[in-house]
C-alpha cells in the first residue's frame, strides 16, 4: 500500500481475508491517538474463470418453468452422479452406446421424458462437445475415466443451480 511520502507498507497474512488493523506511533511528548482500518489481504492465485458448463446450465435453469423443477433437478443430478460412480464401472458396458442407453434407462426411471426440457438439452450439448459421438466407441479404462468426470461434472454443476 503505497504512502504519502512515497513509502510502502506490506501486509502478508498465512490466509486470504479482512484483518483489522490498529495502529499509532510515539514522540517525545507520548503516544498518538490509535487509529483503525481494515486491510484485505487477496490470494496470489488468480480468481477461477466461470465454468462455460455451469453458464449454460444456469441460462438453461432459468427457462424451466415446471414447478417440480428443483425435485427434478436434484433427481437428475442423483443420475449423473450414479453414473460417474457406479454405472460407469459396469463390465457390462462395452461401448458409449451402452452407457448411454443405460443412462437414458436410469433418467426414464425417475422423470417424464419432458421434465427440465433446456436443462437436458443444455446436458446433451456438453456431452456431444466433450464426449466421442460414435456410439461403437470402446468402453476402455480412459474412455471410463472420461465419462465418469464428465458425469461428476455435470452432477456438480446441476446441484450449484
């Protein structure tokens, strides 16, 4: 913080955050009066750009209008992190095909087809960008990997909302 007279003072604090200060100095005729002020201390790291999935998901959110709209949202997310964690392991599964009709299966089961009709088409995008589109692709140990964190993704995403 740069001074009047050209000087600087430095804050360093083991944390980001508010820190109250109060200080004063002393001449020969004693003490000055304290004074007070808050100095904020910011993290070194630069702030996190917006995730562009939660963006659309949140554009997508604020389009649905169904009244069950939050139950749905929280079963949808229950889907997608199911998914990432159990489905996704099954030996079952041999290519994206699979796994997508499992997860189509698994959606069906607790929501009508027209339930979050944005939300869903705003999932089915980032799965189409982030995914292979060839339902033939091999279920292999990183294709695994992949839908799993794209799942959990989309799961975390949805609950922010």
């Amino acid at each position: 913080m740069p001074l009047g007279d050209g000087k600087e003072l430095v804050f360093v604090a083991a944390q980001a955050g508010n820190y109250e200060l109060i200080a004063w100095t002393a001449g020969s005729d004693g003490p000055t009066e304290a004074t007070h002020c808050t100095v904020k201390v910011e993290s070194e790291e630069p702030p996190i750009p917006p995730d562009p999935l939660l963006e659309k998901l949140r554009a997508a959110w604020s389009q649905e209008s169904d009244p069950q709209r939050t139950t749905r949202r929280d079963l949808l997310a229950a889907v997608y992190r199911t998914a990432a964690d159990t489905t996704i392991k099954s030996s079952t599964l041999h290519n994206l095909g699979e796994l997508f009709t499992a997860l189509r299966q698994a959606a069906n089961a607790v929501l009508p087809d027209d339930a979050l009709p944005n939300i869903r088409a705003a999932i089915g995008e980032e799965l189409r960008k982030t995914l292979p589109l060839d339902p033939e692709t091999k279920m292999d140990d990183a294709m695994r990997e992949k839908c799993s964190t794209t799942f959990r993704r989309i799961a975390d995403a949805l609950k922010t909302l």
